[in-house]
C-alpha cells in the first residue's frame, strides 16, 4: 500500500532540508527520496520547486528524464533489460520479446500481483556479455532463452 501524502511529506521535508542549501541539491534530493521510497512519489514534485525556488515543471522535467526516478512503488524484483545498441546487436530485441512475454508485461510495468518491474536500461556496462540484464543489483549477461525462462521463474516466486 501507498503512502498518504502527508506521510510521503514528513519523510521527505528533512530530506529536502539536508540538500536545499548546497550547490546542485535537486538530484541529491532526488536520490535520498529514492532510497527512502523505492520511487520518487509525483507528490513530492510541489514541495521540492517551492524549496528550491524552481517550476514544477523543471522538477518533474528532471524526475521523467532519468529512468531511475520511477513514479510509482517497484515490485519486490526489479529487472532492468539493457536496450542499447551492443545488446540490440546480439540479440537484445529477442530477449526483451520473449521476457515481455514470459512476465506479461512492457517496459516501465510492474505486475499486477507486485512480484516485479520491468524497466529499460541503457548500457550496464557488460557490453562484451550482451544481452545483459540486471536483476535486483545482481548483472546478468549472455542471456538466452533459458536464462529468460529462469528469470521470469525466479521473479514469479
Ligand atoms: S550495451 Fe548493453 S551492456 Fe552495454
């Protein structure tokens, strides 16, 4: 269950307090609530470009552009697909076919029942094991249809 907003505000006034008075304090803002969350709750958008004397829309212009910054709780596994260009060259597009598949679910989705999130990533740094994947912090390389299946059983558990 979600937070209520005035929870999601008392966890995140301090936060905001910590970093508004430093050089550059909207990512490090960011990344505290993110690890107090899981995700950066659209709510906090308001109370952050008042501190910081910022729009609403520089803010929220900042939280949609990096995809770490997700909008809503993750599901308890979080499966972050590469999609750049040296996965795509070894058959990335296939993998994330058939693991879209196997979860039932597009990128930027969580499951119904909350077991995970499926979210691009692009590049993990594991170019030479393409198609890589990470899996709750853990890098996955080389993967091919029975790592697929493996995952989306490991992930369904
Ligand atoms: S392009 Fe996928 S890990 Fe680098």
């Amino acid at each position: 269950m979600q937070p209520a907003r005035t929870e999601i505000l008392s966890a995140v006034m301090p936060i905001v307090d910590q970093w508004r008075h430093e050089e550059g304090p909207l990512l490090p803002i960011l990344n505290g609530i993110l690890r107090e969350f899981g995700y950066v709750p659209r709510e906090v958008v308001p109370a952050i470009a008042e501190a910081l004397n910022l729009s609403r829309a520089e803010v929220y212009g900042v939280v949609s552009f990096y995809h770490d910054y997700r909008e809503n709780p993750p599901g308890r596994h979080v499966l972050k697909l590469c999609r750049a260009e040296a996965c795509q060259s070894m058959g990335g597009d296939a993998i994330a076919e058939r693991l879209q598949n196997l979860l039932g679910l597009k990128f930027g989705e969580t499951a119904a029942d909350g077991s995970v999130t499926l979210e691009p990533v692009y590049c993990l740094g594991l170019c030479a094991c393409s198609p890589a994947a990470m899996l709750d912090g853990e890098v996955i390389g080389r993967l091919d249809d029975e790592k697929a299946r493996e995952i989306a059983r490991e992930v369904r558990a």
